[in-house]
C-alpha cells in the first residue's frame, strides 16, 4: 500500500468519526439515545474507523407521568419492528401501550393493553387492578423506573471537539495526499527533462 492510498484511507476514516460525531451532536436532546464511539484501527489496507455503541447510561429525570418510563441498564423496548430506550410512551386510541410515533410496544407475548390506572413496576411486570396484563421483555440486569425518562447520554461539548478533531483529520490527510501527487508529478516531469 502506497502513501496514496494511506491517506485516501486517513480521510475516509475521518469521514466516519466525522458522521459520528455530528449524529451524536444531532441526539443531544433525544430521550434514551446512547451516544455512538468511533474508533480507528489500523489494518494491511489502512486506516478503518469503526462504530459501536457506548454503554454509558444517560441521566434519568423526573417527569411524574406514569407512563414515561426509564430503562436503568442494557435494554430496550420493541416498539413494532424497532428497539428503542425512549421510554416517553402513551396509551393510544385502542388503549395499547405505545411509543410517540403511535408504535405498539412488544410484550413478552405481543402488544400491551392497558387501562390509565396501570401501574409498571421496576422489573418490567404492568398491572391493572392487581391484574397482570403484560411484561416488558427486559435482559438480566436491566430495571424500569416509572415517571421518569433517561436523558441522551451525549456530552455536547466532547461531539463538538470530536466534529474539530476530525474535520482536521481529513484535512492534514487530504494535504498530504496533494503532497505525495504533487512530489510524484515533479519526479515525473524532471525524469522526462533528464533523458
């Protein structure tokens, strides 16, 4: 692999971290996200920045409704096809358990009807007069805290100097680049002089 070809892999990678930083930067202010990391290895074919989610949990804040409800720890609920930690749910017209954009939210055996009294308790079980009517499918160790919601766990400040580090990546990468092409077209000119 040539110099070319290692900085055409530095600006990629830059790129990446890049876009990460910046859909961080976007969810600052989304209910239950969890904030993306960017990391860059170095590989036979150069630089490659891959993304995975980072486990920090963000704080949790009261809202008093009873139904906003925070995940404390690795879960998610299923709202229709998709998983999701914003835990701001509604009952809807029908009287199911769903997200904001109407999606019912999965129980251990399908969608979750409810009457506005329902109570759901911290191991994901919801009541209705005493009545179970559904449970949260929730993994080990994951516990639910009803009236309250998990904030993004997203530092604004750290994305903004993460968006600086990268746009200055791809910068150096990209001057080098012209660099190493420019270096090379003058080895070709003065080689073409010399004969």
């Amino acid at each position: 692999m040539d110099g070319m070809d290692w900085m055409a892999s530095a600006m990629r990678a830059a790129q990446a971290q890049l876009e990460t930083a910046t859909h961080n930067l976007a969810n600052v202010a989304s209910d239950g996200y969890r904030r993306a990391r960017a990391s860059v290895t170095v590989t036979p074919r150069g630089l490659v920045a891959r993304e995975s989610p980072d486990p920090a949990q963000g704080g949790i804040r009261e809202t008093g409704r009873p139904l906003d409800l925070a995940l404390l720890g690795p879960g998610t609920f299923r709202a229709g096809s998709t998983e999701t930690r914003n835990g701001a749910l509604i009952r809807d017209r029908d009287g199911y358990l769903a997200d904001q954009q109407g999606r019912r939210i999965q129980g251990r055996t399908g969608p979750i009807r409810l009457s506005e009294t329902a109570v759901v308790g911290t191991d994901g079980t919801i009541r209705d007069d005493g009545r179970l009517v559904g449970v949260l499918p929730l993994p080990r160790g994951t516990t639910v805290r009803s009236g309250a919601l998990e904030s993004s766990s997203v530092d604004a400040i750290s994305e903004t100097l993460g968006v600086l580090t990268a746009q200055r990546a791809f910068e150096t990468a990209q001057k080098t680049l012209v660099a190493i092409d420019q270096t090379r077209d003058k080895a070709v000119n003065d080689v073409g002089r010399l004969k």
